[in-house]
C-alpha cells in the first residue's frame, strides 16, 4: 500500500513539473522573421553568426562569426524587418592569428564595437571593418583558461550597460561554481548569479541590456539529436539581488524545437528599439541549417 501510495505521488510531482514547464506564460511577440541567405563576399562565406549588435542611428546591423568574421548589414525596423542589405564581409585579426567569436555589443555613444571570444578567453575592441584596436584585460578568475569547464565554454556573451561598463558571461559556470549557478561578470571585478533554467545542459548563450538596465538573457538547452532543443529567454535583474549577489529572475518566453519551432541554435540577442529585439540562429557553418533572424518585442505589462 505504502509502495503505490509513493509511486502515486511521484506521478503527480512529475505531472505537475510538466506543467508548471509547459504553461509558462510567453511575454514576447514576435513581429517578423527571416532566414538570411547570402552569397559570399571577399571569399567568406556568410555562415555560424553568433551573436548580433545593432547601430540604430546608422541603420547598421554587426553579425560575428565564429570564424573569426565581421559581418554587416543595412538593417531597418518598424512594425516589421523593413531592409536587410548585406554589404561587408571582414576578417577579425590580432597577431595574424583568428579567434573563436562568440559575444558582440555596440555602444551607440562612443561608437564602439566589442567582442568576446574563447579558447583563449578575451575581449577585443573592433573598428566597424574588424580591425582590432585594444585586446582588454580580464579578471584574474576570468583569464585563466583551466577555471572554465572547457576551452569551448568561456565567454559566450557580452553587453555593454551605461552603468556597469562591459558585461561578459561564460556558457556554463566555473569550475568552482555548481552547474546551476550562472553569473554575469563586469570586467571591473562585480558579480551577480541567477539560477540557470531547469532543463538539462542549460548554458547562456547571449545577454543584452533592457530599457530599465537589466539583463534579457538567452539560455540553450541541448542534450542530443533525440531530445529537443530548447531556447529560453529571462530577464535579470540586476537591481534587484541579495546579500550574496543572487537576483531575481523571471521568464519571458520560450522555444522547442519538438513543438514546430525549428531546429533553430539560437546564440545572438540585440536591442533594435524600447522593448524589441533580435535574436539570431547560428547554423555551425552547416548548409542544410539557416540562418534564422526573429525580430520581437517583450511586453513589460504581463
């Protein structure tokens, strides 16, 4: 009696899990998408964008590649995606040397451009030609290659606040911290964690800076060709954290690539205008996978 009062129970908490899982309310509309197919320029080929940062008052849209390319585009929005003009295709260089890029942010009052990259974990500052003008230097926990979980899970993301200066964010947490534990560094030394998202194998693959100057950040979850693969944005809030630096979270949307959302490997997020957004699909450099742009609008009010 005991045994199926038990095996009772666990079916409700995993129902129950299910759902809490499943009805999480969306705040986001999406107002158009596109999939960008591009022939090549300068012998590059338009591939494995990984993050996106957006120049609103010169219509100019930056795509870094994770081989080690600048991409940009003549891109305007309104109600929809009005213009999408490939125009350049730039190599990013330091010593001769490319470099796995996988975070990009764009201050629009000094007019400058940053990417993180890993492997070897850094920050470079770019010319809008992907000329490196200054490698910066990181904190001490952040520069040393054996703190991460792997050589290919350093610094995934990175924003630019008003505030704060740059912010960067590795995949997955330090060595030292539980897997669960994700933190958003600045590189003058502060910290603020939140939980990651439930789902397995839950890294941070982008972070942009909101209207209110908190964080909107996508998650990927993916754990085999089997499973689904999932995307998830939160919000952040970096105002608002306890005494060890733990903030407040909140959930904003999600995708599911078993529920007709695609098979879509979300890494890129930038602000267009007060509360839009973009957020870009990397393909991995596989023909038969788009590149896929979804231009949407958080709604503050749910």
């Amino acid at each position: 009696m005991k045994k199926n009062i038990l095996i009772l129970i666990v079916i409700v908490i995993v129902f129950a899990i299910a759902f809490i899982k499943t009805n999480r309310q969306d705040k986001i509309t999406i107002l158009d998408e596109q999939f960008l197919i591009y022939s090549d320029k300068n012998g590059i080929k338009f591939e494995s964008a990984s993050d996106i940062a957006y120049d609103g008052e010169n219509h100019k849209l930056y795509l870094v590649g994770d081989r080690s390319v600048l991409f940009t585009l003549d891109a305007t929005f309104d109600k929809k995606i009005e213009e999408l003009n490939y125009l350049s295709a730039d190599k990013i260089l330091y010593n001769g040397d490319t470099y796995d890029c996988e975070g990009l942010t764009f201050d629009s009052k000094n007019n400058k451009i940053w990417v993180s990259y890993e492997w070897v974990a850094g920050v470079f500052e770019l010319s809008t030609k992907g000329k490196v003008k200054e490698n910066y230097t990181l904190p001490k926990k952040l520069a040393k290659r054996e703190n991460y979980r792997n050589r290919n899970r350093m610094l995934e993301s990175i924003a630019y606040h008003e505030k704060y200066g740059l912010l960067v964010a590795s995949e997955y947490p330090i060595k030292r911290d539980k897997i669960e534990k994700q933190t958003i560094y600045s590189l003058s030394g502060e910290e603020w964690h939140f939980k990651a998202d439930n789902y397995p194998n839950c890294g941070v693959t982008s972070i942009e800076v909101m209207d209110d100057g908190n964080l909107l950040v996508l998650e990927r979850s993916y754990y085999g060709l089997m499973k689904p693969m999932r995307t998830i944005l939160k919000k952040v809030y970096l105002d608002s954290c306890d005494k060890e630096h733990y903030c407040k979270s909140e959930y904003i949307a999600s995708f599911n690539s078993f529920k007709g959302d695609g098979f879509n490997n979300f890494e890129g997020l930038t602000r267009v205008s007060k509360n839009r957004y973009l957020m870009i699909s990397d393909n991995n450099g596989y023909k038969l996978l788009p590149t896929k742009l979804i231009y949407f609008e958080v709604d503050e009010n749910q």
